[in-house]
C-alpha cells in the first residue's frame, strides 16, 4: 500500500530547514578545529598505500565534541615500545558546510598530485573528509587523524542525511611534511610532535 498522498514525506523545503537549523546549531554548541586534508605525493603500486604525503592546507569549520565525558576510557596502552596512547574522539561537522566550503578546494587539490588511472585516487572523495586526514583539536592543542567517517547517522531522516561523523584517533607522526602555516598548528608538531613522558617511581 503506498504512502498517504497527503502528507509531505522528506520535501525539498523540509530537509532545508533541519540543515539550517543543524548548521546553527553547530555554530552555538561547537568548537573551532582546523581540517588537514591529506596530499598524497607517492603511492606504492603493490599495496595501494602512501608512501609520502603531505599536509601543509587548512580548513577553519565548526564541529560537535561527542565526548562529553573525556577521551575514551582505557585507550592508553603500555607496549612493549613504551606507553602508546589511543585518545579517541568523536566529532560531527555539517555535511552542507563541509560540501561547500572545503569539498571544491579539496577537488582541485586532489588534481595532479597522483595519477588517477594508475592509483584510483579520485576526486570523489572530496565530497566527504577521508580516512587519514587530519583534525587539529585546538582544546587539547592535538592532532586526530580520522579513522572512520560514518555519513549515515542519524539514519536518513526525512530521506537524507544532513552530517558527517568523524571518529578521530590520536595522530602517530611518522615521515609526513606538516606546514600550514598556521602558528598553533606547527608549533604544536614542531615541539611536541607525538612525544610522551613516562615518570616511573621505584
């Protein structure tokens, strides 16, 4: 049996307003976090990973903290390389915001930094944030890579989806080139980068 025809079930105009009314939301109840797409400058022909990337672009957008109760509990992990640390956070940023303020600077990033017909890299993925870019967290003055991005929460109210969220980890600094130019941004890498102080007591 079909729908009832009197009814709107998702019209144009309805998903607009919970958009805007998501957008103002975020505007009040977010923080301030920098996004560092990932430019892929080489990537290894047998397993499809980066060999050498860069960050050196930023994005100011407003994002939703989820973790009202601090990072993830029991993410620290002694190893035996040492004490790893696994803070996990979740944030959620406009998909409206994202598609058009970020989404066609990333389009034209992505143009010739690799070859498209050898790698698969394309300029799709600027129409959501990618798994390995980074998110610099400016209240703990860290940076997250995201791990997982799931576009489908909440699932399809009114027949569309409105945000994205970003399930970032804390971010292991290996050979990447991290130049934004953005003061707080660097120095944070520059002197900090992914070092930890261990202070064992007899």
């Amino acid at each position: 049996m079909a729908l009832n025809p009197f009814f709107l079930q998702g019209s144009s105009t309805e998903q607009f307003l919970i958009q805007d009314l998501i957008n103002e939301q975020l505007k009040i109840y977010g923080i301030d976090v920098y996004y560092l797409p990932r430019k892929i400058l080489n990537l290894d022909d047998i397993l499809r990973e980066a060999e050498t990337s860069k960050f050196d672009d930023s994005f100011l957008i407003e994002a939703y903290l989820d973790n009202y109760e601090g990072y993830t509990p029991g993410s620290d992990i002694m190893t035996k390389f040492g004490l790893r640390l696994k803070n996990e956070i979740n944030l959620i940023i406009s998909k409206e915001r994202f598609e058009d303020f970020i989404g066609p600077f990333l389009a034209g990033l992505n143009e010739g930094l690799v070859d498209n017909t050898l790698t698969g890299f394309e300029p799709l993925l600027a129409k959501r944030p990618s798994e390995g870019d980074l998110i610099f967290f400016p209240l703990g003055k860290r940076l997250f890579e995201i791990k997982r991005v799931e576009f489908e929460k909440p699932f399809y109210q009114l027949g569309k989806n409105y945000v994205f969220e970003l399930q970032c980890e804390l971010y292991e600094y290996e050979n990447e080139l991290i130049d934004t130019s953005i003061d707080i941004v660097d120095k944070v890498v520059e002197d900090e980068g992914y070092i930890t102080t261990l202070d064992l007591s007899p």
